[in-house]
C-alpha cells in the first residue's frame, strides 16, 4: 500500500469515531429549520407546530426561519451553503424540483440534499371574494374567455404549484389570464380582500377567511372534495383530469452523517404524530404524510423526472 493511501486511511479510521460521538451527542445547541414562506400562513403556522414538538423531543429549540420568495426554493439554496452538522434543516417544496428546469444554478436538487423525512402536502383550491361576480367555476371560465388576459388571479409566487397548476389548466381550455405572483398567502390574501386581484390560487391558507363569509371556494385539487367545502368540485370532477396535493418534507446539506439525519428523522416523525402538529394541520384542511428518508430520495428522483415534463408542457423550459 502506498504511503499516501495509508495516511488516508488512517485518518478515516480516526475520523470515524469522532462522526459518531458527535452524532450521539447531537444536538448540543438550537436547530435552524429554513421554511419557504412568510409568517402568517399555513406552511409557517404548521411547520412552527412541528418545530416546537420536534424541539422538546430533541432536548434543544429548533428555530424558524422564514424564506419567502423565488418559488419557495430559498431554503434549499441555503443548505447548500450551510456546515452538513445537521443544525440547518430546511422545507423542500415541489418547486425545488423544477428550479433546474427554470433557471441556471449550480447544485443539484437530488444529489446536493440529503432527504430527511417528508411530513405534510398542501391542499389547494382557487376562491373569489365572496361578491365577484364569478360565481361558479362556469362563470369564471365564461368571464375568461370573454375577456382574454384580463381576469386576474394571483398565486404564491412565480414557479409554485398554484401557479403552473392555475397555466395548465389555462392551456387544457384556452384561457388567457393574468398572473400576479406574491410571496406567501398572508400576502396573496390581503391583496384578494383588498381587491387588487380578482381570484386567489393557494393552498386552504384561505380557509379562515371563507368561514368568515369574506371569500367563495369556486374548486379545490385533491382527489376527493374537502369535507371543509363540501360544496366546491374537485379538478377532475370538473373535467380537468387534474390532481395537485404537492407533498414537502425535510431536507439537510449534502454530506450530514447519516447517525445525524437518523436522529432527525426519528425526532420529526415522532413530532408529527403530537397532537399539536395534527390540530394545526387540520385548520387547513392537511394530514400528516409520512415517507422516512429512503421512500422521501425516490419520491424526489421521481418528482425531478415529472415536473421537467411539466414546465416543458407549459413552454417554460430554460433555454441552455
């Protein structure tokens, strides 16, 4: 054996049990977790309840971070600069997996994240003010057409899955609309009640203020209709063929030792199951969704393959 080849394996055999001390004794000190959107919505009002079960059962704060913008993918561009000691953890949208596809980056979304667990998946809908005249998805359809690049709707941010959702159906009946992006559903919900823009695409962030006879649900995605609005057809009950529940998870740098995501994965999950975390998924009408580390990686490779075919569906795809 070469010298060179020696010196390198004897600082391997050192190295290792320094990894795993350090992974027993993980955490030593608060955990940041990076989310994707602003305070005030579902993901950050969720994720806040899961932050706070998962910090008690890892004996150290986990810390919310919020970081709006860019199509919910500024968490993930963060972990690619953060130590992989398992102190930052990040939200990983569906967004993530279409920012390649969109716009020049240097790291990739599968093999430059180390997946830890995903825990919950929006529901969606599109809502008017209670007074529009756009009644019904019919009458929204109707106006639309009537009135091409007019009717305006706004999402949670350019590239998000309200958005492409909102074109592809769009393209499916020839629809020309006007999109208005906005940073989380705290803002895309006062700029509707504010009347800036004539319909919202979000996920049931919009639920309180439907309650509060303020907005009308016109459809929701989900396979099924949510037993919060009964009334409001699903996508493919109005012929659209379309389904969109948008899981998200946990994600850690490339490289965090697996003892370190093992620990993590094993205090989110059993954060998931509090009561505290399902009571604040059930305001939005969300369910805990459970995939552990390995099915989390697949279902990501997966994702990555199916929305480069969605944003070329689309027209969108970046252009070498």
């Amino acid at each position: 054996m070469q010298r060179r080849q020696m010196v390198q394996l004897a600082a391997a055999t050192l190295a290792a049990p320094l990894l795993d001390a350090h992974a027993q004794a993980f955490p030593v000190k608060p955990i940041k977790l990076v989310i994707a959107f602003p305070a005030g919505g579902p993901t950050d009002i969720t994720m806040r309840a899961l932050a706070d079960a998962a910090g008690k059962i890892l004996g150290q704060p986990v810390v919310v971070e919020n970081k709006p913008g860019a199509g919910g993918t500024m968490p993930a561009q963060q972990l690619q600069s953060a130590p992989p000691d398992g102190y930052t953890v990040a939200q990983i949208p569906l967004g993530v997996f279409r920012l390649p596809y969109t716009t020049k980056i240097n790291w990739d979304p599968i093999k430059d994240i180390s997946y830890v667990l995903n825990v919950t998946g929006y529901a969606f809908g599109l809502v008017v003010p209670t007074d529009s005249a756009l009644r019904t998805w019919t009458h929204f359809v109707a106006w639309a057409k009537a009135n091409p690049g007019l009717l305006s709707y706004g999402s949670t941010g350019t590239m998000t899955s309200p958005h492409l959702t909102m074109e592809l159906i769009a393209q499916k009946l020839g629809l020309e609309l006007l999109h208005v992006p906005y940073k989380g559903s705290a803002d895309l919900m006062q700029a509707i009640l504010g009347g800036q823009i004539m319909a919202a695409a979000d996920s049931t962030g919009f639920a309180p203020q439907v309650a509060a006879g303020k907005l009308r649900v016109l459809n929701t995605w989900g396979a099924e209709r949510l037993a919060k609005f009964p009334d409001a057809p699903t996508l493919k009950e109005l012929g659209l063929g379309l389904v969109q529940n948008s899981p998200f998870g946990i994600g850690a740098p490339k490289g965090t030792p697996p003892a370190v995501i093992k620990r993590l994965h094993d205090a989110f999950k059993q954060a998931m199951e509090q009561e505290s975390y399902v009571t604040a998924l059930a305001r939005y009408d969300m369910v805990p969704m459970y995939m552990n580390s390995a099915t989390y990686l697949k279902f990501a490779q997966d994702t990555f393959t199916k929305e480069k075919a969605l944003v070329e569906k689309l027209g969108l795809l970046r252009q070498p």
